[in-house]
C-alpha cells in the first residue's frame, strides 16, 4: 500500500462506526507503537487510538463524515493531507484542517493533526 493508500484508508478508520472493522483497519495500516497528537489528545498504540475514534464517534452528530479536501502530497517517509468534517450534503464543513504522518515499516509510525477554526 502506497502513502496515499494509508491515508485514505486513515480516513475510512476514523469514519467507520463499526467497532471491528475500525479496529482491523488500524491493525492494519498503523504500526502498534503509532501515536495521534492533535490539540486535544495524544494517544499511542492501537487500544489508545481506537478508544478515541470510539469517543469521536460517540460525540459527533450522525451523518458527519471526514473528507479529504486535495490530494496526498507525501514524499520520502512522510506526508501532509487535508481535511473537512461535517455533513457531507452541507455546503459548509463544521470544521478543517491538515495533518503531517510519518511512515515506518510500509504503515502509520506517527500522526500530528492541526485544527483550523471551526466553522459555527
């Protein structure tokens, strides 16, 4: 799987509200030492970061997705990537952003995200 692969794959885990296939795809793509920082949480390992998609999907309103917004710009062992959250049919996100992974053993090592103001 290419960088881009595991990104967009990163995309399906967080919107996945199905508790065994999220936590299969984070086995899969996101090595078991990952870590997720972002300015609310830091999480590492595989427990850790799928016990805050769980939290996430308990929080969010239904029908509220992430998206990505351009394509993957990635390049040696890292990549940046771009973001929407909200109700897809809505013409404005609820919130945006970007975020940097980094690589290690053909999956997700670390993932830095960065909030951009939400749109209320």
């Amino acid at each position: 799987m290419n960088h881009a692969d595991l990104i967009h794959r990163f995309i399906d885990a967080i919107n996945d509200t199905d508790a065994a296939g999220r936590r299969a795809t984070i086995e899969e793509i996101l090595t078991p030492d990952c870590t997720y920082t972002d300015p609310e949480i830091a999480v590492e390992g595989h427990d850790a970061l799928d016990a805050a998609f769980a939290a996430l999907q308990q929080r969010i309103p239904p029908g509220s997705r992430f998206s990505l917004t351009a394509p993957v710009d990635a390049h040696h062992h890292q990549a940046r990537f771009f973001w929407r959250f909200g109700d897809p049919e809505a013409g404005t996100p609820a919130a945006t952003g970007s975020d940097v992974a980094v690589f290690a053993d053909g999956r997700i090592r670390h993932l830095y995200a960065f909030f951009d103001a939400a749109n209320t």
